[in-house]
C-alpha cells in the first residue's frame, strides 16, 4: 500500500500526538505535576511522529511476518534515535534524553530496552493502532485533509523555528556560562596566590567552595573584603593592594555579566526546560544544572 506525501503528513502529525500523549502523561506521573512534556512547546514530539512514519514504511515488504516486522521497527526506529540524538547534542550542546543510567546502552544516546520498545510499538502500530487511524484518514475527503495538514503544517514549522532558536539561545547562555566559569576560576586561583605570600593571619581567610558560580562570585567577594580590611591595617605594599582591588573590580563585571547572561529570554528558556526535566549535556553539564536551578526557582 502506498501513502501520497500528505496522508504521510497526516500520520506523521497525528502520531506526533498520540506520542505526545503519552510523554506527558508518564512524565507528568513521575514527577507528581503536569509536565508539557517535549522539544515543542505544543502538543507534538516529533521524533514519535518520524518513528511512526519510519515503521509503516520500512515493515511494508514484511507484513504478515511478526519477527521480521519487529526486527525491522526496532532496527530503523534505533538508528534513527541514534543519529536524532547525535545531531542534537552536536547542534546545541544538549541531550535532550539520555539512558545513561540504562543497562547496555550505546553512549546514552540508545539502549537496548528502548530497542525493544521500538519492535513493539511496531507490532502494535501496525497490526491494531494504525488501522483506525488509516480508516478515520480515509474518511475525510481529500480537500478538507489537504487543508488540515497545510494549516498543522503551519503550526508545526512556526513551533519547530521557535523552539529551534530557543534551543539555540540555551546553547548560547551554556557557553558564556561556561566562559565566566573559567574567568571566576582564574580570580579564585589568582586571589589564592596572593593570600598564600600574605601575612599568617590573613592566610586563614575562609574560603567557601561550590559549583555553582554565583556562589563563587560571592564567596571570592567575602574573602576580598576580608583581605582588603586586613591590608588596610596591615603591612602590606601598595602592588598587593591594587592587585586585591582589581580583583573586586573583575567579580562586579562577572557578577553583572552572569545576570545578563542568566536572564536572557527567560521565559522562553522556563518553557523549554519544563518540557524536558532530564536534559543533560556532558561537556557543560555544571552549568546547565546551575540555568535548570535558576529556571526552577523562577517557577515557583
């Protein structure tokens, strides 16, 4: 059987719901509160609509043929997730699903369990699901389905380009993040330099460690003022002084620069890591725990 290019449209986008669905609905239960659940901001995920699409085509010369269908669903739909996963973390430095924590998985981007998954929604897709929803399409004359996929279609690609710049506005903020991690890094090793030719008792300054780099900002502005009120009445040259002011100068930049950086479009950014309570990145891993602490906060 052989679908036009708009009747795959139509599965595709009524797939995309159905997948929907079924995110939100098992994410929400997870997490005890309604999650709108995906890359989206409406009611689609499209990688369940592509899967769909991708099982109808692929299982058509093995109809009839139950571990074959499987085989061949779970195969395509993997490869698939695969270079879906690949491409994005690539393009914005973020995974939007990981099964990391899944025994035998393929660098978190595919696991095993998921690939059966796979073979079975293509058993059930074929054989029970698909063949409603083939007869409600056949239902609707070609004009008025024509206009329903033209006028989702627009929908669809207006919600793709949107949340596309999102994504890429995350990706943005995750690199200067990055950035004024590094520079908040070099000031913490550069004050712990000058401390350490300092006088004993000045040695002894506390010092507070955490990840999170407001929380070094703030904690190298304590130790700064600390030294500098040291030095003001200790013996201490005029070199060491300027240096310990430089400093204090630097952390109000980075302190001003990180608000700036963290609320750049916020809303949009709440939306998105809403939508995908697990999002993960390797390389900037610490500060998108940071921006997804900052974003929660914000919520409530």
């Amino acid at each position: 059987m052989h679908y036009t290019f708009i009747q795959l449209l139509f599965f595709f986008y009524f797939y995309c719901i159905v997948g929907w669905i079924w995110e939100t609905s098992y994410v929400s239960v997870r997490e005890k509160h309604f999650v709108n659940r995906g890359f989206l901001k409406g009611p689609m995920i499209p990688i369940y609509g592509t899967g769909a699409v991708l099982m109808l085509l692929v299982t058509l010369p093995f109809r009839g043929h139950l571990t074959l269908m499987f085989l061949a669903g779970s195969i395509s739909a993997t490869i698939m997730e695969l270079l879906t996963g690949m491409t994005m973390e690539a393009i914005f430095k973020v995974r939007y699903w990981d099964y990391s924590e899944v025994k035998l998985n393929f660098k978190g981007y595919i696991s095993l369990w998921s690939s059966l998954l796979w073979g079975v929604f293509t058993l059930g897709l074929v054989e029970i699901i698909h063949k409603p929803v083939e007869h409600l399409m056949y239902m609707i004359a070609v004009k008025y389905l024509n206009l329903i996929v033209m006028f989702v279609s627009l929908i669809f690609v207006s919600d793709l380009v949107s949340s596309i710049k999102t994504a890429l506005d995350i990706r943005d903020i995750l690199v200067k993040l990055e950035a004024v991690k590094d520079e908040v890094g070099r000031y913490q090793k550069r004050l712990d330099v000058i401390l350490a030719f300092a006088e004993s008792d000045i040695q002894n300054i506390k010092e507070e460690r955490s990840g999170k780099i407001s929380d070094t900002i703030e904690s190298l502005e304590r130790r700064v003022a600390a030294a500098r009120e040291k030095f003001d009445i200790g013996n201490i040259g005029d070199d060491i002084r300027e240096e310990i002011g430089d400093i204090r100068v630097k952390l109000g930049e980075l302190k001003g620069k990180l608000s700036f950086i963290t609320g750049w479009k916020d809303f949009m950014r709440r939306q998105m890591f809403r939508g995908n309570p697990y999002m993960k990145s390797g390389k900037y891993g610490d500060v998108l725990s940071e921006l997804k602490d900052m974003a929660s906060k914000k919520n409530k």
